[in-house]
C-alpha cells in the first residue's frame, strides 16, 4: 500500500475521506506480512484526521462590514 499524499488527500471530499478512514480502519485489524503496513496505515489514518479536523476548526468567513459615515478627525494637539 502506497502512503497516501497530503496534497491527494486534501482534494478530496469528506465523504470520499470518511470512506477511506474506515477502509484503513479495518486493513489495520488485518495486518498481513508487511511490517511497514501498520506504520503506513497509521499514517494515512492521522492525515485523513487531520484534514477532517481542519474543516471543522477553520475559520468562518464573515461578510464585509458595511461603510459607515466618515467619521470627524480628531484635533491634534500641540
């Protein structure tokens, strides 16, 4: 299994990235011969977290305040 690629990842829907953590979910419960295979897994499962953790904490955008009146210059003092 090839380590699956931030950049691949992060193209990717969140349904599509739920479907994956559940596959790699269950290849960890059927670690075959592969030594690096869990290691590769656990890998591609924090990704696939990370990036759906990413979504739910990034920043709502807000609308553009509107102008208001041009407030009055404040008067310098000497």
């Amino acid at each position: 299994m090839a380590i699956a690629k931030i950049n691949d990842l992060r193209a990717l829907p969140s349904d599509e990235l739920s479907k994956r953590l559940e596959t790699y979910e269950r290849e960890m419960l059927e670690v075959g011969d592969n030594p690096k295979k869990p290691h590769n897994l656990r890998k591609a499962i924090a990704r696939i977290k990370t990036i759906l953790n990413e979504g739910k904490n990034a920043p709502k955008k807000e609308a553009p305040r509107k102008k208001t009146e041009a407030k009055p210059e404040k008067k310098k003092v000497k």
